[in-house]
C-alpha cells in the first residue's frame, strides 16, 4: 500500500477578475490552515466589499481533504460555492479559501450562467496561484541516557529528520519530525537504542 504524505495547495494569495454581461466577479484565493483563518479572512473581505452584491466562497482543509465547506452567500442555491468548491476538488488542492466577490451588472446570468462565471472566477484564480506540493509530517519524542548521544546521532543523520528541540541534561530529549511515510523506519531504528524509550507513548497501567 502507498502511503498518501503529500498534498497540494497553493503558496501565496492570488487574485483574479472575470467579467461577464457586466457583471464583474473578483476571485481571491488564499492558502489557509484553519477554520479561524477561514473566517477571518472571510470578514476581511465581506467588510472591503461591502457594497458587493454577493460574496461567495469555498474551502478545503487538511491532508486528508475532509473538511471543506460551500457558500452561496444569496445565489441561487448551487450556482456559486458549489462552482468554486469543484475547481478546488478538481484540483486537487486542500488549505484554500477561494472567496469570489459578485459586482451585479444589471442583466441576469440565470442558473447556469452563474454557474460558468463562478466556475470560471474561481479557475482564473487558481491558475494565477503557484501550486505546491507539501508532504504530511509526524513528530516523535525520544528520551535516552547521554552515552547513547552517537548511536541517536547516527540515525538522524542517515534518516534525516528535521530536529524540532533537544536538551541535555541528566536524559536527554529530542523532539523529531520526519514525513509520514518514513516515520516506521525511523521509528524501528531508534528503539533498537539502549535506553531510549518514547514517553508520548508509554502505557501506563491503571
């Protein structure tokens, strides 16, 4: 089985604008890791446009593409979060908000022109975005007695793990992270260590 570390979003905010029978749509798509940075966003920009008729969005959020949410913000139900939630999914793209700001202009689009313009807003924005690729990471406590500093060492060195913390006193403790997928080998390597246990995971029985 392959394990599934990687996804996509996008590295920085990315702004579109699509006109279409004078209605004019802004699509602003911003990579976001929470929901409160969701809403805040979301208020940031129902204040600057607060004259626009409509202000529609989508999310997606998490490695595992769960999380997610469409707002049609008064369109006709379907027309406008639906629209940008699909250019998110067929992207394959997760922690982005893509908010798609509606400037009415007098002729009516109807069901499936709203449809079009939201779909087509939310593709422009994205395809003004640099799209990358992030690996899923998990982090390991290890705690070991000083004289088994090169055996640790070694490891690390040879399976590269980013070193988040590590202190040295009568144990000494680190804090590893590595991608999700290397995590089992680095973890069989370092509990062949003497002494070095896992304190996140010890059991203790009641």
């Amino acid at each position: 089985m392959v394990l599934e570390d990687t996804y996509k979003t996008i590295e920085g905010q990315s702004e579109a604008i699509y006109t279409e029978k004078r209605s004019k749509f802004i699509a602003i798509a911003i990579p976001v890791r929470t929901l409160t940075e969701v809403k805040a966003h979301l208020e940031e920009y129902q204040k600057k446009y607060y004259d626009a008729r409509h202000v529609c969005y989508a999310y997606m959020l998490g490695a595992e593409r769960k999380e997610f949410r469409a707002n049609d913000n008064g369109e006709p139900s379907g027309t406008a979060g639906k629209p940008i939630l699909g250019q998110i999914n067929s992207n394959e793209l997760t922690d982005i908000l893509i908010i798609v700001v509606r400037y009415f202009g007098g002729i009516k689009l109807g069901t499936s022109g709203l449809i079009v313009a939201y779909r087509t807003a939310a593709a422009q924005a994205i395809a003004e975005a640099t799209i990358i690729e992030k690996t899923v990471d998990q982090d390991v406590k290890i705690v070991f007695e000083y004289p088994f500093m090169n055996d640790v060492m070694r490891i690390v060195k040879e399976e590269t793990p980013e070193i988040l913390e590590q202190s040295y006193d009568m144990d000494c403790i680190m804090r590893l992270r590595i991608r999700k997928s290397l995590m089992p080998r680095l973890h069989a390597r370092l509990e062949k260590v003497e002494t070095l246990r896992f304190p996140d995971e010890d059991v203790t029985a009641l």
